[in-house]
C-alpha cells in the first residue's frame, strides 16, 4: 500500500477526481472502438510504425492540436479565477499549477509540435524530396516527444503536477520547497521531447542540406524552407543547454547534488542563466518558422513574388546570432549591475531592427500586388498590426531601466501573449488552412475560417490588451487572487471575456475542420490557391513517394515559373522509387522511454533498470539491423498517378 | 544501391554522405553539451560548501594515465581508418579491437579515480564543486562507455559482413565520435586538473 | 462590418480602463527612480506609437489600393526583386531609433543603480529587507530595530536597500518609488530608491514564491525626517528585542502581520555579502573569504 501512496494527488479536488474519471473513461472508448472496428491492424501498420514525414506531421499537428485545448483549458480557468477579486474557485496551489503547466503546454507541447507539423510536411515537398534524410529518426523524434508529452499530461493525475511556473526557478523547485513529484515530471518529461527535438534538427539540417530537388541552390529555397533550415540551426545549438540544465535539476531533485541548492555552494541564478540561454532562442526556434509561413501566405495571395528575399534571408540569419546573445533581458533585476544590463539591453532592442525589415518586406510584397483575402491571408494581415503591438512593447521591454518596472508584471504578460499568438499562432493557423488542401484533399470553408480568424484576433486583443494597463498599475502575473481595492478588477473582467472570445474562435475551427469534412468538395486540383512553390506541383492529397519524377529547379519560384513561364518540372522518365521500410523499433524505443522517465519521476529503480535495458537493446537492434528500404515498381507508379489525375 | 567508385567506400552512397554530415552537425550539438558544462563547472569551480577543493582531491598519476590511454587510442582508430581506406579488413579489424581496449583501460582508470574520491569525501552530495566535476567527467565516461559498445557492435559487423559501404561508413562515424571524445578529454585535461592542481 | 466590431472592442477596452481608474500606478511616480523610470516610459511609448501608425498606415495603404477587387481582371503583379535604398531605409530608420533609445537606456541604467539624484548630500539610510515565505523583514541597522511586513521611511533622505532571500527568489517592488530588484539566498544585491512626498505607498514581492506568493505584499509609509525619528524612539521604547529563537520561528512558512523589535537579526544571522559558496553554518565565513568573488555580470 505504501508503494502506491506516492502516486496519490498531494491536492485533490473535484475536478481532479472528475479528470481521472474521464481519461480512463475516454481511453476504454478508444480500446473498445479500435477493437470494434477492427483498427488495431490499420493503426499499427499506417500511423504507430509509419517512417512516412506527411504522416508523421499529421501526427504531430493532431498532438498540437489536443495540446492545444489542454493549454486553454488551463488559460480559462486562470483567467476566469482573476475574472473577480478574491474568487475562490481555484485555490493558490491549484492555480499555481496550472499556470506552470499552462506555460509548458503551450510552448513545449503545443507551439513546437505546430511548427514540426509543418515543417515535416512541407519541407521536404518544397525542396522535391521523397523523404528527409532520416526517415526513422524522424519517427523516433516524433514518437519521443508524443511520449514526453504523454509523461507530462499524468502528472495532473499521477502524482501532481509542477507548480514552479515553467521557468521552474531554483531554489523554489528544489527539493526544500517542491515536494512533491510535479518538479520530476517537468525535468524528466521536457528531457525526452527535447531529445526528439535535438533529433529533429539534425534530421532537417540534412534533409535541407542535401536533399533539394536538382537546380534549387540555397538562394532558389522558398522563405519557409530557409526560415526551418535557420530554426533547426538553432535547434542544434540551443537544446544541448537545456538537455544540461534539466540534468543538473533532476540531479538536484533525485539525487541531492547542490548545483541549484540554498546550501553546500548551490547556485540558483545557474539556473536562470542556462535556462534561458535556451529559452530565448527558444522563442525563436517558434517565431522564425511562423515568418516563414507568413512569407509564403503574403506572396500567394498579394499574387507578387516576395519583396526583398535576399534581406528576408539576411534578417533571419541575423535574428538567429542574435537569440543567443540576449538572455540577461530575462533577468535584468538579479542585479548584475549597470554596465551588462546596458550591453544586453542594446543587443536585445537590436532584434527589433532585422525584425522590422521583415515587416517591411511583408508590407513592401503586397506592394503593386493583387490581394485576395482568403483565411490564410486574413490571418497574416490581422497579424501584421497584432505583432507590431507586441514587437514594439517588446523594445520598451528591453529598455533595462524601464524594465525594473516592468518585470513580473502583468505588461510582460500582456507583451509576449501579443507576441506568440498573432506570431506563432496565427501562423500555425495560416499553415494549417493553407497546406490543409494539400495534407487532406479537401479545403476548410473559407466562411467559417475567416469568422474564426476576427473571433480569434478580437479576443487576443481583449484579452490582452487590459494585461499592458493592469501591469502598469502593479498586478504582479501569478498571483492567484487580488483584493477589491487593488483596482485590477476592470483590465481582469476584461481579459476574461477576451479568453472566452478566443475559446468560442478555437470552437470555431474544430467545427470547421468537421464541416469541411462533411461538405467540403474533393475535387480541387493540386493547386487551389494559385501558388507558386514546389510543394503544390504534386497531388493533392500527396502520393507516398511525394513526386513520381524529381523536379528539376531553374528559378526561386518554380511552380510559379513553370505555371506562366513554361519552365519544365518534369523532365526525367518514370523510374522504380526508393522508399525506406517502416519500423515499429521507434514507437516501442519511446514507450520505453515513457516508462522509463515514469520510473524517474517517482525513483522506481527497477523499472528504470529495465526499460534502459530495453532502449539499450533497440538502439543495439538498429546497429545490427540490414534496412535498405523497397523500391515501388514504375508499374505501381504509373498506376498511382493515373489514378491520381493522370500522369505528370 | 548506387555505389560511387571514386570515392572513399565511407562516402560511397548518397545516405552515407548524409550519414556522415548528420554526425558532424550531432558533434556541433555535443560541443554544445559540453560548452554547457564546462561553464558551469568554472562557475562552480569555487563553490565548495563544506567539501573539498580541487587541489585537495585531484591527483596526478591516474589523470596521465587516463590522458595517455585515450592519446593513444585515438591514434589506433586513425591508424584503423586508414587500414579502412586500404581495404585491409584485418588489420582494420586489429586497431578498432586495439582502441576499444585501451578505451576500457581508460575507464578503468576513470572507476579507479571516482572511488577515489569518494574515499576522500567528495560524492555527488558533497558540494556544487564537487556535483559538476562528478557530472562532467561522468557525461564524458558515459559516452565512452556508450562508445565502446558501438565499436564493439560495429566489429562484429565488419567480422560478419565485411567491409562494405555500410560497415566502412560506421566505423568512419565512430572515428570521428570517438577523436571528439578524445579532444573533450584534452580540455577536461587542462581546464580542470591542470587548473585546479595549480 | 467585422473590421467595426474589432475597432469596437479596441475601443472599449482602452476607454474602459482609461477611465475606471485612478492614474496608473507606475506612471505616477513619487520618487526620483520612479520618475526617471516613468518618463522612460511615456517617452518610449510616444516612439513606439510613431512605428505603431506608421506600419498600420502602410497596412491599410496597401490593403485599399491593392485589393484584388480594385484592380482588372487581367492585372499581372510585376516582379520586384528588391531595391537596395528601400532596404537600406528599412534598416537605417530602425537602426536610428534603437540607436537613441539606447542611449536612453544606457543613462537610465547608471541613474538608478546610483545614489538618487538631488539626495546625494546626505548618507543613505541603509535598510536590510530579506524575505521568507512568505513575509519581508526590515532591519535597520543605523537605528538598530527590525519591522516584519512594514515599512517607514524618511522622505528627505536617500534609501538604500540590501536585499536578500532566506528562500525562494522573490523580488523588492515598491512601483511609486521605483523599479524592483530580485532578492536571492547566496548574495545581497543593492536598490537606490528615495521618496519625494510623505505618504502610504504599495509595496510586494512581483517574483513568483509559491503557495503564498499573492499575499507577500508589505506597507511602506514616507514621512518626514523627525517623525521618522520619533518613530524610531518609540519602537524602542516598546518593543521587544528579536532573539535568535523568535527569528527562527518567525521563518517559518506563513503570513504574519505586522511585527516590531529592537535589534536586528543581522547580529546573529549576518546577511549572505561575502559569503559565495560558503556552508550553512557563518562561522565557514573566514574560511573562504580568499576566494573569487564571482560577480554575476559574466552571466
């Protein structure tokens, strides 16, 4: 009995026992509809064990997607708690929690899968590849953070979730003053998707390095493949920092080392620095791809090419030096004194400078254009004057005087939410209905997706925009509760009614997505947005081997090109393809995984010893192991192609 | 699978071109890793509670040991490289067996030296200082250790399957994991012991 | 019509807040940090809104005359690659701007972390504020007493905070008087602040502590220098001193209201200040005083 006690919920309510009740109930209904229906072969054989990147991206954008409404579930709920003063529907500890695991949801688990999703659907279309450079490990990096993410959502009711926010600060998510198992689920869950990530990042640098179509130099790449290319450099270079910091904290939580302690040399500014010597090009590694999609949105639908490429480029590489140069602006108040807040506080309003010449190339694109506003479009323009807010307040941020002011409050709060959300989710949301043609063969109705698109950005800015005056006034951000005479009640009414608007705009496109589903026609073409990259010259929904014939590229647009120039894409003969196997090694390697980081967290040995015995025993699998794919006969290929709408 | 003839066998095929990039950008994230330590360990350096310092517990004998065993097999794995490129599986398959050898020597010596100071009071739990120095050289044992079974599994292989494209891009990967183990080594070398004996 | 639902609630929002409330708390200084801080602000708010106008006017130049259904059917947008001086305007405009705003920031930066200007004449008056979960404790020195939770303070003389944590990191806010400052466990960082006006100002941890971190809000009241020391002498007079025991107790986690004491517990329990890497116990003090006092700027 006393071995399941440390599995019990340190601070249990209703709503918990009531989650409990549900998730088990939600999975006996999919055991039981997967047996009844005969899917368990289907599941295993097209989604568990696929190598495929488009499958894997659907995969990642439905995880995004569920993440998503975990994440806002939480953002409700925090928003309705400060909705009035001294509401005590949740309590400190309970709030708490959601905030931190609000915070991880939303970056870690549902920000970084979006942009995975679509760069491992679009890019390697972009560049005309049949795969990336690593199939399998593409699998396992999905599959390592699918089971990080699993890990992390138990813990709301496996133990207890992390109450530290999701900067998780030493010495308040040590030991002495985190007892419960929450802060393990933190370190060790984020631990195994940051590998997947790593992985990732490495995969794609290849892919994009090697892979592209013939003719396609660096400088022909559409903006999206270049801003992944410059995402996943970064990838590589700021993860190992965090993959070193979550060590140093699991040491400290499980093994009672003092890196981050109050006693015996510990240092909890450590801490703070490593974390975000990765969590500010974190932000990056999201905004950039979201500039990607954004060029190519503005482009397609201004009917012009994209304004200024070569500066497009140059900014992004710029932006990337930069990331890793600015982290003290975290914590200009630890009191480093005023010669390094002056230093970072010029480096960091420097990013404010390549950043505004995107804008101004966005601007500058629709120019002499031809605008159709069409949803992707409509969200790329509202994000335009959305971001601006966000950017701009972001250079009073970085003012480190100015900040002793604003730091901990409500402003910052205000100022990186309009940020991510036009920047990153706006993106992911112009992504999603832009390249949703080409992932599904049907298009989402333009109607509801526009009205989803002004529900959506109204309630940003309701919700937000009260956040910039309330931390001006002083409201501290996590705090659970504040007094009738603090004066936020007002700026807090309001964000809440915002949050409640942005759920309605979520609710929107989940019934979008069914409606188009239901109605949407299925005979679009491969090119129903009138675009101009390599990615729309295949079919709609994309064949497993992407193109029948490698595309062969002359120009920066070469979809575009070969639409009203006549350059010839396919010049080459149907030849037997080369695809790679499917595995199932990186599904059962990441479950074992998942049991052993369960072991971890709540120091279990044995199960640890043997699911690491058992990721040995997979990795020495794929050592030994003969894989040199399959080849699809011209036959096959020819009949696909038919099928598909005649041969290219 | 197209086999390219003019080049080295390791190259020879566009996924063992790609193999072997991958590797090197997996290298840049391990500099990474290791860059994180080690500015936590200079930041540490001092940081030693009640515990012991530096010059108090490191001693020289087994760290030269330990230094001359990893020199030397990171010659005998350029010297199997080379045996590679000539096609002389033999000789190949004796210097890959020779290095991994003296890589086991090595940690032994680096057991050795962690019971060492745990006799001399400097555990995990004694201090910052010692936290990140255990931490350090145990990241950089792990992968050796980690490294060891690599080799040994790429040696069956070559035993089993010879030398092929495969095989020869394999051993090629491991030469390279194996010099930056080496090279991380010369800085623990010299910013921690030399340091910290000074 | 969507487009004047969105200006609608832009709208609302900014006069409903506007007016239900008192002047903003940060931008109505009463202390000269503060007020350099709140110029900053208004100051960099102006620019801002010029970028702001500026992007929202071009947005909408583009969107009325470039819309597709302004245009004939048979329009074909040309192709730009780029202009080298368009770019260069885009860089260069910025460039200036971010330019003088950190010129801006570098000289606030020296100004807060001094002596506040015009106070130079006198000493500060050196306060030591720790946190514990989830409470402040004030010690002065100088006077040698101690307050939990409140804080006086003289108007016509400089302040100078030590800060230190005896756990989680919490940071000193008092926004009418200045910016905050985080107080740690293993060093004591230094807040210049000074009061112009006699009065009752808000006063909070703003960094996240835990379980009780919403209520880890302290009082401070500015008065004039003789009623300061009036003050003074009747804690004196009054209270209890602090002991080693009742300080232990007090560190225990919880809220506590306002307390007073003669004495500090600085005496038994010196703050963190040379003390980088030492143990638990102060007596390791001496023992590695010789070591590198790694300051956090390398960071």
């Amino acid at each position: 009995m006393e071995f399941f006690q440390r599995f019990a919920i340190p601070h249990p309510s209703p709503a918990i026992y009531a989650s409990m009740v549900a998730i088990v109930l939600t999975m006996i209904a999919i055991v039981v509809g997967v047996t009844y229906f005969k899917k368990w072969g289907y599941l295993w054989r097209e989604w568990l064990t696929t190598v495929d990147h488009k499958r894997i991206g659907i995969m990642y954008l439905i995880s995004a997607l569920l993440m998503l409404f975990r994440g806002g579930a939480d953002a409700i709920m925090m928003r309705a708690q400060l909705a009035a003063p001294e509401n005590t529907l949740l309590d400190a500890q309970h709030y708490n929690e959601i905030f931190t695991t609000h915070g991880v949801v939303m970056i870690i688990f549902m920000a970084m899968p979006f942009i995975m999703a679509l760069m491992n659907f679009v890019v390697p279309l972009q560049i005309g590849a049949r795969d990336v450079a690593f199939p399998r490990l593409n699998a396992l990096s999905f599959w390592l953070f699918f089971m990080g993410a699993m890990l992390f959502n138990i813990s709301f009711v496996v133990g207890g979730s992390p109450d530290a926010g999701w900067t998780s600060y030493f010495p308040l998510a040590g030991n002495e003053f985190s007892t419960s198992v929450g802060t393990n689920y933190y370190m060790i869950a984020i631990q195994i998707a940051g590998i997947g990530t790593l992985i990732t990042g490495i995969n794609f640098l290849v892919t994009i390095l090697k892979m592209r179509a013939p003719g396609m130099t660096l400088m022909r790449m559409p903006m999206f493949t270049w801003s992944a290319l410059i995402t996943n450099l970064i990838i590589v270079f700021a993860f190992p920092v965090l993959t070193i910091a979550l060590l140093m904290g699991t040491m400290d939580r499980l093994f009672g080392t003092h890196f981050f302690t109050l006693d015996n040399g510990g240092m909890d500014m450590l801490w703070a620095n490593l974390f975000w010597i990765w969590g500010h090009p974190e932000v990056y590694i999201l905004i950039l791809p979201a500039f990607g999609v954004y060029s190519e949105v503005i482009s397609t639908f201004s009917r012009r090419n994209l304004y200024g490429y070569t500066s497009m480029v140059a900014s992004m590489v710029v932006i990337s030096l930069l990331s890793f140069t600015v982290w003290v602006h975290h914590f200009f108040t630890m009191g480093q004194g005023a010669l390094t807040n002056s230093i970072f506080s010029i480096t960091t309003m420097a990013i404010a400078v390549p950043t505004g010449v995107k804008i101004f190339n966005w601007l500058l694109t629709m120019w002499r254009g031809k605008i159709v506003v069409t949803t992707p479009m409509l969200y790329s323009l509202l994000f335009i004057p959305l971001f601006t807010i966000g950017g701009v307040t972001g250079v009073m941020l970085g003012m480190s005087a100015a900040d002793y002011q604003y730091h901990n409050t409500m402003f910052l709060v205000a100022h990186f939410h309009m940020v991510i959300i036009p920047g990153v989710v706006f993106a992911m949301l112009a992504g999603l209905t832009y390249w949703w043609p080409k992932m599904f063969g049907f298009m989402l109705n333009e109607k509801l997706g526009k009205a989803a698109a002004w529900v959506i950005a109204a309630g940003t800015l309701l919700a937000f925009m009260p956040m910039f005056f309330t931390g001006l006034d002083g409201q501290a951000r996590r705090m659970y509760t504040y007094s009738e005479t603090a004066g936020y009640t007002t700026g807090n009414m309001i964000s809440f009614v915002g949050a409640a608007i942005l759920a309605i705009g979520f609710v929107i496109i989940v019934y979008n997505i069914y409606y188009s589903f239901r109605y949407a026609p299925r005979n679009i073409g491969s090119d129903p947005w009138d675009a101009r990259s390599l990615e729309w010259a295949t079919h709609s929904p994309v064949p497993d081997y992407n193109f029948a014939v490698t595309p062969q590229v002359e120009s920066r647009e070469a979809f575009w090109d070969a639409k009203k120039k006549g350059h010839v894409l396919f010049k080459e003969e149907l030849k037997k393809i080369h695809m790679p196997n499917s595995s199932g090694v990186p599904f059962i390697m990441s479950a074992l995984f998942f049991v052993f980081g369960f072991g971890f967290i709540f120091s279990i040995w044995p199960l640890v010893i043997i699911s690491g015995i058992g990721i040995f025993a997979c990795m020495a699998h794929r050592s030994f192991e003969k894989d040199d794919g399959f080849y699809i006969p011209v036959e096959e290929v020819k009949e696909t192609e038919e099928k598909l709408g005649g041969a290219k | 699978m197209k086999v390219d003839q003019s080049l080295p066998l390791e190259y020879g095929t566009e996924q063992n071109q790609m193999n072997i990039l991958g590797f090197w950008i997996f290298l840049g994230a391990e500099i990474m890793l290791f860059a994180t330590l080690f500015a936590s360990y200079f930041t540490l350096e001092h940081r030693i509670g009640s515990g012991p310092s530096g010059a108090e517990i490191f001693e020289i004998t087994p760290v030269l040991i330990e230094t001359f065993l990893l020199l030397t097999s990171s010659f005998t794995i350029g010297l199997a490289i080379h045996a590679m490129r000539l096609g002389r599986q033999k000789a190949m398959m004796g210097f890959l067996a020779v290095t991994l050898l003296l890589g086991l020597a090595f940690l032994g010596v680096e057991i050795y030296e962690f019971i060492h100071y745990y006799h001399v009071g400097a555990t995990l739990q004694t201090s910052a200082f010692t936290a990140i120095l255990l931490t350090t050289l145990g990241t950089h044992g792990a992968h050796v250790t980690l490294g060891l079974f690599w080799g040994l599994f790429i040696l069956i292989q070559i035993k089993k399957r010879g030398l092929t494209p495969a095989t020869a891009n394999k051993s090629f990967i491991f030469s390279l994991y194996w010099h930056f183990l080496d090279v991380v080594w010369i800085f623990i070398f010299s910013f921690i012991y030399l340091k910290g004996m000074m | 019509m969507k487009l004047k639902w969105v200006l609608l609630s832009v709208m609302i929002t900014i006069s409903a807040v506007l007016t239900g409330c008192e002047p903003l708390m940060v931008l109505d200084p009463k202390g000269p940090q503060a007020a350099r801080q709140a110029s900053d602000i208004m100051m960099s708010i102006g620019i801002m809104s010029f970028i702001v106008i500026v992007v929202f006017s071009l947005l909408a130049f583009m969107l009325i005359k470039y819309r597709a259904s302004k245009q004939s059917e048979d329009y074909e947008p040309p192709y730009i690659e780029g202009n080298i001086w368009v770019e260069a305007i885009c860089v260069g405009i910025p460039i200036l701007i971010v330019a003088f705003l950190s010129v801006v920031s570098v000289r606030s930066n020296y100004i807060v972390e001094a002596t506040p200007e015009g106070y130079e004449h006198k000493e500060p008056l050196v306060i030591y504020a720790s946190s514990s979960n989830w409470k402040w404790h004030f010690s002065y020195p100088e006077q040698g007493i101690e307050t939990v939770n409140y804080l006086y303070i003289p108007t016509d003389r400089a302040l100078e905070f030590k800060l230190y944590s005896h756990g989680p990191i919490t940071s000193f806010w008092i926004p009418q008087l200045g910016g905050q400052k985080y107080a740690m466990a293993d060093m004591v960082t230094t807040l210049h602040l000074a009061a112009d006006e006699a009065g009752e100002y808000m006063g909070r941890n703003a960094n996240f502590s835990g379980k009780g971190f919403a209520e880890n809000i302290f009082e401070v009241t500015a008065m004039p220098e003789q009623e300061f020391e009036d003050w003074v002498e009747e804690v004196k007079d009054t209270a209890s001193p602090i002991t080693e025991a009742k300080f232990n107790e007090l560190l225990e986690p919880g809220h506590l209201g306002r307390m007073t004491f003669t004495g500090t517990h600085l005496e038994f329990s010196p703050a963190p200040e040379h003390n980088h890497g030492a143990g638990n116990s102060s007596q390791d003090n001496e023992h590695h005083d010789e070591e590198e006092h790694s300051d956090h700027s390398g960071h």
